[in-house]
C-alpha cells in the first residue's frame, strides 16, 4: 500500500458524507494508527484484526478487513470511511444487513448454531454487556424469533434452531440466508428494535472515539445491577438483554426497591416499598418449583386506588429459561395496573391485565394462590408456561413446571429503572410522598384534647386520669351544697375567704 492511503485526501471523501469534520478527522487518525507506513502488510493486518477482534465470533474481524480492501490489497480510506458510515450512520435495518453480511461471509458457521444465533450472540458481545452466558441468552433470543415467526406465518414452515427446515417438508433443505435475514430483522422491528443501536454504539467507540456524538444520539447501555444489591433471580446483566433490547427504559443502572429476601414475603411490605416510587419500575418473578421467571413492566408509577390506570407501554413477560413478550392490544381495555389494599368489596392485591374478576397477572394480598392467566382484553393472548407444560408432557421438560395458571412465589424483585436522572428523580419523589404519608399518620394519632375538656363523659371515661381533680372539686361542690352550707356566689361557705 502506497503512503496516499495513509494521508488524508479529498479525494478520498464521500459525496452527502454524513461524517462531520470531527468525525471524518477522528476516522482518519485511526487508520493511520493502524495501516502504519512502512509496517508490513501482514503487520497492518494483525492491528487491524486486534482492533475488531471478537471473541465469540472468530471470522468477524477478518470479515470486516476484507470488506474494507480490495482483492490482493490493504484497505483504503475510501472503503474503511464507507464501512464506518454503513455501520454507524444507516437505517437500522441497514446496519442489521451489514452486519448480517459480515456473519455470513464465512462458509462453515459455528457448529450447531444457526446464522441468526451467530447474529445475535455477536450483538451481545458488542453491547458489552456480562459475558459469562452469551451463548445461552442468544439461544433463546432465537427460539423466542422462532416462536413468533411460525405463530405470525411469517415463515413457510416452522424449523429447529440451526437454520434446518422441518424435516416433513424437505430432509436437506436449509433455509437461504435472505430468508433468515428477513424473519430476523421482522424480529428485530417487533421486539427487539434497539439491536442496530448496540452495533452503532459499539462502532461509534472503536472508530470515533473521544468524538461527541451529533444529534440527539443516546448510546445503547446494557442494563447494570448494582454489585452491592445483587439480584437472586437473574445471574448477570446478560440475563436482562432481552428486555433492554425492547425498551430503552430498561438500558442502565436498575436500583431494586424491594425483594423477598431481605424485605420478606408479605404483601403490605411489597407495598410500602413501591408506592410512591416515580418512575419506570419492572417486576420480577420466579415461581416456586419451575425456575421459570416471569414479570411485568410499567412506566407509570405503583398507587393505591379503586380503578385500573397505567399506560400502553406497559407489558408482561416470561424471561427464563425461554422468552415471551406480551404487549398492549391496540384495542386494549386499558386494565393496565391495580393495586389495592382497603377498598370494601374490590380484590385486594396487586393486578395487571383483564378485569377485576379475571386478572391476567394477580398477586392477591395473601399472596396465596397468584395466578398468571394466558389471555385477557389489555395484553397480546399467550401463555406464561406454555412452551414449559408442553415439554413436561414429552420430554421430562422443566422439573416442577406449574400446569395451570396458578403459582405460587419463589422469590419476588422490583426494580426501578429508566436511566440515572429518572432514578434519582424518582426516588426523590418516593422519599417525598412517604414523608406526606408519615405526616398523616402522625396527625391521625394526635389526640385534640381541648375536644374532650368541655366533654364531661369523655373527660370520666377517656381522659379521667388527667381530670380527676375536676371531678373531685364537683364532688366536693355537691357535699356543700347538700349540707346548706353555700357561701356568696355558690361557692361552698367553707372555701370563702
């Protein structure tokens, strides 16, 4: 390679380059530091390599040299500049084509995995996130695509995990790469449409790095449990990718505010640490026996009341072992959340979906007998433990799989969430409503006792102890008076002076 294409050239810029000058110089100096004049090919190559290298998917770094170069050179700054614009700067579902190019460029996959969990298991990589079960939070990405694309028809027929058809169509058909492309980024639209911006954030990082970003741009952050909190239902923040990939709520630092195993089961506890919070909040939930873990979102903040409130984007879901999303019917009811604890005659618990009847997720205030139903008017129709119950049938499945809609709790999580100004704010406004809370309770214990001084039954029978000495004076009043002896102004004659 000559030394042009280490140098900075107008002829080396892209006509409508969406690159500003900061970028386009940041672009420039990191290729300069790695196609070094006068190193070797091989030398310029093995920089490049240790720059993108990625440690779940081999060939990705070699994938992206090569599509930065010519046949039988080094790469340009023309071609790395328009990588960097097509990864960082396109369409989301652009960016999931690039990079989807960039899996598939190698001819033999990773055994035993299909192209769209090779995909997905490399976006997790990228966001950074714990990496300790990528491979396992990528399995079930893909079975939850899986799912949802043979229920929507979306595919011809259903397959296994591994990209292989269903054997009673065609033994050795193996679907193409546009098809599985296509049901991925259908995928990624519906439930998953913060993926693109893992790979934008990630390569924002490795190409401009130090440069503010233009816009309103908002990198993607993985969820974060604070270390001194912990969580006993998910292992790592790669547990919760899913739901960060799904809302943008669910990005950051998440601070619990209550668990069942400091706070204890009690359902007036759960309530004391909720109410008030003023923020996105998210419950999880691991049901005793079955491991399974299921839970709700909701922006809007937990209240006592008699009627249902909340918001559209609230939704209920399955996390573990397997994925479900299930989100708010355009023609929902509105029965988004409930949560009482005195209103005479209404269920007392906390409730999510359905009716006051039939609740589609229901803790009541026994918290005996909770009930995650399959389908109601508020939330997409789906069972929490289906895929579950159908495997307990066939192959031994999850061991202790509840069969019906009925469980009962393990251990119970609430997380506020939404992001480190919404979580200070929210806070804040708990720690507000329970100093008002406070104060009432205070001022409804406060006796008035100027009430009970003009109160003869009340002063005897309530306060007797504190007007005992009036009472004796009475008595003393009435002997006198008995006896005839009154003096001036019916004062007992004895006490006149």
């Amino acid at each position: 390679m000559g030394n042009k294409a280490s140098c900075f050239n107008e002829d080396d810029l892209i006509d409508d380059n969406p690159l500003n000058k900061s970028e386009r110089e940041a672009l420039q100096k990191k290729f300069n530091g790695i196609f070094i004049s006068g190193s070797s090919m091989e030398e310029n190559k093995n920089r490049f390599l240790a720059e993108f290298e990625s440690k779940e998917i081999p060939h990705f770094a070699t994938s992206i040299y090569d599509a930065c170069r010519e046949v039988d050179s080094e790469p340009s700054f023309l071609r790395f500049q328009k990588f960097a614009i097509d990864v960082s700067r396109s369409t989301s579902s652009n960016i999931i084509r690039k990079i989807w190019a960039l899996v598939c460029t190698n001819p033999s996959p990773i055994a035993g995995h299909s192209r769209t969990t090779i995909f997905l298991q490399l976006m997790l990589e990228c966001s950074l996130c714990e990496s300790h079960n990528l491979a396992v939070t990528a399995a079930r990405l893909t079975e939850h695509l899986e799912y949802v694309s043979s229920a929507s028809g979306n595919r011809n027929k259903h397959r296994d995990v591994g990209g292989v058809l269903n054997s009673e169509v065609d033994p050795n058909a193996v679907m193409d790469s546009e098809t599985e492309l296509s049901g991925l980024i259908d995928w990624v639209n519906e439930y998953a449409p913060h993926a693109a911006k893992v790979f934008v954030t990630f390569f924002n990082h490795k190409l401009f790095p130090d440069v503010e970003m233009q816009g309103g741009y908002k990198p993607f952050v993985p969820p974060l449990i604070d270390p001194d909190e912990g969580s006993d239902i998910v292992r790592s923040s790669c547990d919760l990718m899913p739901l960060a990939l799904y809302d943008i709520n669910l990005q950051g630092r998440w601070k619990r505010l209550y668990t069942t195993q400091q706070d204890g089961l009690s359902f007036n506890r759960i309530a004391h640490h909720i109410l008030g919070y003023g923020g996105p909040n998210i419950i999880l939930i691991r049901c005793a026996g079955s491991g399974i873990v299921l839970g709700a979102y909701n922006e809007d903040s937990w209240k006592e009341s008699n009627r249902f409130y909340g918001s559209c984007v609230s939704f209920l879901f399955t996390l573990m072992p397997h994925m479900h999303v299930f989100r708010s019917k355009s023609n929902s009811n509105n029965a988004y959340q409930w949560l009482n604890l005195k209103s005479y005659g209404m269920p007392h618990g906390l409730g999510m979906g359905g009716d006051l009847e039939k609740f589609r997720l229901y803790l009541p205030d026994t918290l005996e007998g909770c009930t995650a139903r399959s389908n109601c008017l508020t939330f997409e129709t789906g069972s929490f433990f289906h895929d579950y119950r159908k495997a307990a049938k066939t192959e031994g499945g999850t061991e202790g799989a509840p069969q019906g809609p009925d469980f009962d709790i393990d251990v119970m999580e609430v997380w506020g969430c939404g992001g480190e100004v919404c979580l200070q704010q929210a806070l804040q406004a708990q720690a507000k409503d329970r100093g008002d809370r406070d104060a009432l309770i205070q001022k409804a214990r406060q006796v008035d006792k100027a009430q009970f001084a003009n109160n003869t039954f009340d002063q005897e029978f309530l306060l007797g102890k504190t007007f005992a000495h009036k009472v004796r004076m009475a008595d003393d009043a009435c002997d006198h008076v008995s006896d005839g002896k009154v003096g001036k102004g019916g004062v007992p004659a004895s006490r006149v002076v």
